[in-house]
C-alpha cells in the first residue's frame, strides 16, 4: 500500500496487488527466498551485468555477421560482372554503358547461365539526384534491363524497368535512344555536388 499526497493537501490511499504465483515461479523463487536483501542485491547485478554482457558479444557478433554480408554481396557483384569465356558484350550494352559511365553514372552488369547455349545478362544503369536537379518527388535515376544472349546474338528480354525522380515508383524502362536521351540530359558532375 502507498498513500500519495497532492498539492491540494488530499491524500488518497494506493493498493498494489500482484497477481498469485504460479508453481513455476514458486519453484524457481524457492533458492531466492532465504537470501538476505543485500544478497538478493548482488544476484541482481551479476544478472544484469551478464546480461550486459550476453546483449554486448550479441552485437558484435551482428555488426560481424552483417559486414560479411556486405563483403559476400560485393565479391558476388564483382564475380557476377566478370565476362565468361566465349562470351562478350552485345555492342547495344557496350555502347551504353560505355555513354553512361562517360556522363557520369554508376553501372552494373551480371551473367546468369541459362542452360547450356545461353546466357542472361542483366545492366543497371543509375544515379542519385543532385541539389542542382529540378525539384522532384524521386531521390534517383534507375534503369535495369536484361539481355538474352545466344552464342552469336543478343536481344533485349522484356521491357526492363526504370525509375525516375518524376516517377519514383518502378514501372517499365523506354527504350535505349530514350535512356541515352535522359543520361545526356543528367550528366553527373563533382562540381554539382
């Protein structure tokens, strides 16, 4: 019970009731009953700093685990980029890529195998917006097209998809001329920054 006293001078009476133990908890509770209160003190630091501890080698072992991550998603990108034997860029890829990393932008590429006599290849081309682009409701510029290479030739797989800063949301890409349109009209500059 607590009586609590407020400025007007009322004082109203405060009853705390805890709900009856339960055979486990009374079983668990029997080696702390005999304790002093100084005892039960200490039994409650030393769980508290185990338990500092325990929360402590967690996080390391999180932040260990995500940087690996990292490491394995990048060493799979850079394997990923690799051309295969017998393999090579279409000359459309090549070109685009070669007319986005000359304006500036970040680009990516991956070989997937599919069956024996074809290969995927999938680009991303992009950029993050820049304080001297016009306002917009989009942070980047994203294009993500996929090629399907046969021994000898490549055609475009599907339509691609892009995202823009006047339209965030993914939705299908336009077409190369287009993309190469929107990549010369949005270089990417140190000196924008």
């Amino acid at each position: 019970m607590k009586r609590v006293i407020h400025p007007d001078g009322t004082v109203d009476r405060v009853e705390f009731h805890d709900r009856p133990q339960t055979a486990d908890e009374t079983r668990v509770f029997a080696k702390y009953r005999d304790l002093s209160e100084l005892e039960l003190m200490r039994q409650l630091r030393t769980a508290e700093w185990n338990a500092n501890v325990a929360r402590s080698e967690r996080d390391q072992w999180k932040a260990s685990a995500q940087r690996l991550q990292v490491e394995l998603a990048q060493a799979e990108r850079r394997l990923a980029a690799i051309t295969p034997d017998g393999w090579e860029l279409p000359k459309a890829v090549r070109e685009l890529l070669d007319h986005a990393e000359g304006h500036g932008w970040r680009s990516a590429r991956a070989w997937t195998p599919r069956g024996a006599d074809e290969m995927l290849l999938k680009i991303v081309i992009g950029r993050d917006t820049l304080p001297s682009d016009a306002p917009s409701r989009g942070t980047q510029w994203r294009f993500e097209l996929t090629w399907s290479c046969v021994a000898g030739s490549a055609r475009r797989a599907r339509a691609g998809i892009a995202r823009t800063p006047d339209r965030p949301r993914w939705h299908d890409a336009p077409s190369l001329r287009k993309i190469r349109e929107v990549i010369a009209g949005h270089p990417y500059t140190e000196d924008a920054l």
